[in-house]
C-alpha cells in the first residue's frame, strides 16, 4: 500500500510542493528513491484557508506506481 509525501521543492522558483509516493510500511524513501526527511513534510491545509502554491507530483514515483499496477492487472 502507498501513501503520498508532500515536501517544498527547492529546486523551483516559486516555492511549490512536490508529492512523493512512499511504501506505508517504509516511509523513509520515495518510490524514486529520494530519501525523505520528516522534518521537511508539508501536511496540506484542507479548509482551502491557506495561500497555497502550486502542487506538483514527482514523475518517477508515478511512472514507478504505473508499471506496478500494469504488472498487478495482468
């Protein structure tokens, strides 16, 4: 089972967060390897309160979850 990770992206300007997936069973690294720091999470507003940047989601990790779940489907 997977989980996602939300982290500020350093990498870009403007600030954004970057979703990563992570094993629940194994959350110190992403499905593309980075390794996680838990001091570096963003846990998301729901209320829709906060001024939020943009979202973006790690392509590795998806094309890593894509090829598992075509490998399950067969």
């Amino acid at each position: 089972m997977y989980e996602m990770w939300a982290e500020h992206d350093p990498a870009v300007s403007p600030p954004a967060v970057v979703w990563h997936v992570v094993a629940k069973d194994d959350a110190s690294s992403s499905l593309c390897g980075r390794f996680l720091e838990p001091s570096q999470r963003v846990v998301p507003v729901g209320d829709g309160a906060g001024a939020a940047g943009p979202d973006r989601y790690c392509d590795p990790c998806l094309v890593t979850v894509r090829e598992a779940l075509a490998a399950s489907a067969r």
